[in-house]
C-alpha cells in the first residue's frame, strides 16, 4: 500500500466516495495493564468487552492492549487500564472527550492486528464528576486469502498507486469465514492517483466466503480498492485489514493488467 496508508486511528474521508486511509499517530506509549481479579469501584470509566453480542471471554481469555488518544489535544494519551474476565477500568483519567483503540492478539501464530485478532475502536467522554460505563464491541479481522494472503506483510507496498499489485482481469477474491449466518458487504471502488476517488464499481453483500468478478483494465494512474466487512445478525463482527512495509490499512489495493 501506499505511504499514505499507515497506522489508525486518523480516519479521513476522500471526496464524495468511501475510500479511507489512516495517518500515522506519533508514537504511542502503550497503556499499562492490569488482569488479576479486581473491583473496578472508583474508576470514572469502566466498561465490558463483548464479540457478536457476547462477552469477549467466550472466545478468548487473552488480554487486550489499550491505547489511548485524547481528542481535543489531539495526542496520544498513556493511561492505565486494569482488566479483568472481559470487564475494565480506567483510572485517573482527566475530564475531556477521548478514544481508545483495544486489540486482542488472539492468534499467537502471527503480529498482532493480523487475521484472527480482535479491534475496536471507542469514542467517550469523561466528565468532572460520575462514571462513565462503556460497551465495547471487538470486531475480528478477516483472513483474505486470494488473491493474496493478507495473514503476512505484503509484498509492493510503497510504490505509487500500487503498481506491484497487477492481478488478472478475471478476479477471485476468497476470505475465512466468520461462522454460519454471517453476511459479507463488499465494495470495490476506482482510486485515481493521487488518491481521489472515481466511482464504486462493484458493490454488495454476500453470505459466500468468496467473490468473482471480472474488471476492467486499471488506466494509467489508477488502482483499485476493496473494502470487506462482516455482519450477524446486524452487528458488526469482522473487518478486513493488510499490512505492508509502510503500515496498515483497512482494504486490499491492487490494479489489473
């Protein structure tokens, strides 16, 4: 991908279409965590962790990692989170609007925020005086694994529009499943160098693991994008991510021969 697209969670919307990509933070210092059995009274924020309506320990004991932004300073913010059986607590936060970002390395095979892993993201406001009580929901990501495999650091990443990524005309795109009765929304859309939005020129939703589809040849200073998401029973429960030499992103980039 391209060195535009590195770490969230900056998420900036181009013209008038979906296409998305994220900025790099400065460096965060990890929040410290805690997971032995706690009482989380007199935190100003605590909340729990659930995947697909459930709580999180029904599909993973592993301990999430924390980090935290303050948004009206716009900088990252090294707060402490204790953690304990899918529930948590945030102490000593000041007044202020805030975001965290929680992931789960659920899948000791690859790096975290790798197929198999768990990520949210969580907007919430402190205030003076109270508790703020939150209801995270973890979203896992997707094992794209045609026409490439996304579960490794891929190859071509920044050279301008994606110009390694040449695929056949002739396209099949084909993912891990999430379980039974989950539905896939899939849009593909055109990019234009450098990095505008064209058009969407596929889009749907599907209960398959898999699509094929037929594009036209990318024109000079274009690529393609692909966005893939999953839903149960209309909950958000997974999202596809790659990553590359320069970062990560939320879609898979390619252009057709």
């Amino acid at each position: 991908m391209s060195p535009a697209l590195l770490v969230l969670p900056f998420l900036l919307t181009v013209a008038a279409g979906f296409f998305i990509f994220f900025r790099s933070p400065e460096k965060p210092r990890p929040a410290q965590i805690t997971s032995p059995k706690i009482s989380f009274s007199g935190s100003p924020v605590h909340g729990q962790i659930f995947f697909d309506g459930k709580p999180i320990t029904n599909v993973t004991d592993v301990v999430p990692h924390f980090w935290f932004r303050n948004e009206e300073k716009g900088t990252a913010w090294g707060g402490s989170a204790q953690y304990s059986e899918g529930e948590f607590g945030i102490r000593e936060i000041p007044a202020g609007r805030f975001g965290m970002q929680v992931n789960i390395d659920a899948n000791p095979a690859n790096p975290s925020m790798y197929p198999g892993d768990y990520y949210a993201w969580k907007s919430f406001e402190v205030e003076k005086t109270g508790t703020q009580n939150l209801i995270v929901e973890m979203q896992k990501i997707i094992h794209l694994q045609k026409p490439q495999n996304n579960n490794v650091q891929m190859p071509g990443w920044g050279k301008q529009c994606e110009s390694e990524f040449n695929l056949p005309r002739d396209l099949l795109f084909q993912w891990g499943s999430l379980g039974n009765g989950v539905s896939y929304d899939y849009s593909i859309q055109k990019i234009q160098c450098p990095y505008t939005f064209k058009e969407t020129v596929a889009s749907g939703t599907t209960q398959e693991t898999n699509l094929q589809i037929q594009l036209p040849v990318s024109g000079d200073n274009e690529f393609y994008l692909l966005e893939l998401a999953a839903r149960s029973k209309g909950r958000g429960i997974g999202i596809l991510m790659t990553h590359g030499g320069n970062g990560m992103g939320w879609d898979y980039r390619f252009r057709v021969r």
